[in-house]
C-alpha cells in the first residue's frame, strides 16, 4: 500500500517535470520487487529524466538498450547459425 501512495505522489511531483520523481517512477515501473512492473511505463518515465540530463536515468537506459542490443545480436547469431545449418544439410 504504501508503493501506491509513493506512486501518487511521485506522479503528482513528475507532472511537475521533477526529474527526481521522473526517475523514481521509472524505476518503480521496472522494478518487479513492487508488483507494479509495466516495463514501458519505465523505460517512458526513464527516458523523460534521462532528456532532462538525469545521469542515473541516462545510466539506465544504457543498460537497458545494450542488453537489448546483445539479445537481438544472439538473435540474429542464432537465425544465421541455423540458415548455414540448413544451407549445409541441402547440400549433402
């Protein structure tokens, strides 16, 4: 209950453009501890601190776009991985 009234505030406080809550909202939306988890919801609150020079929310943002990087980059490994596999097997 009481991640509910944080979130009212914090939200009241982000209208505000205060990037402190920005970030804190952002952060609670990711967050799976809380069960408010809305991964777009973060990355949105995240991305208003970040273009407002929050460090720690440009910081966050880093990882999350470079994990997302190395995910699609295993992807892609793997589809291509598979083309040669199956290239290989016609041949024979």
């Amino acid at each position: 209950q009481n991640i509910s009234v944080a979130i009212i505030y914090l939200t009241e406080s982000a209208k505000e453009n205060n990037i402190d809550s920005l970030y804190a909202l952002g952060v609670i939306y990711l967050s799976k501890e809380y069960g408010t988890r809305d991964i777009n919801k973060g990355i949105e609150y995240l991305q208003l601190a970040a273009n407002k020079n929050h460090v720690e929310a440009q910081f966050q943002l880093f990882l999350i776009y470079y994990s997302l990087d190395c995910a699609m980059l295993k992807i892609e490994k793997y589809r291509w991985w598979d083309k040669v596999h199956w290239f290989k097997k016609k041949e024979k």
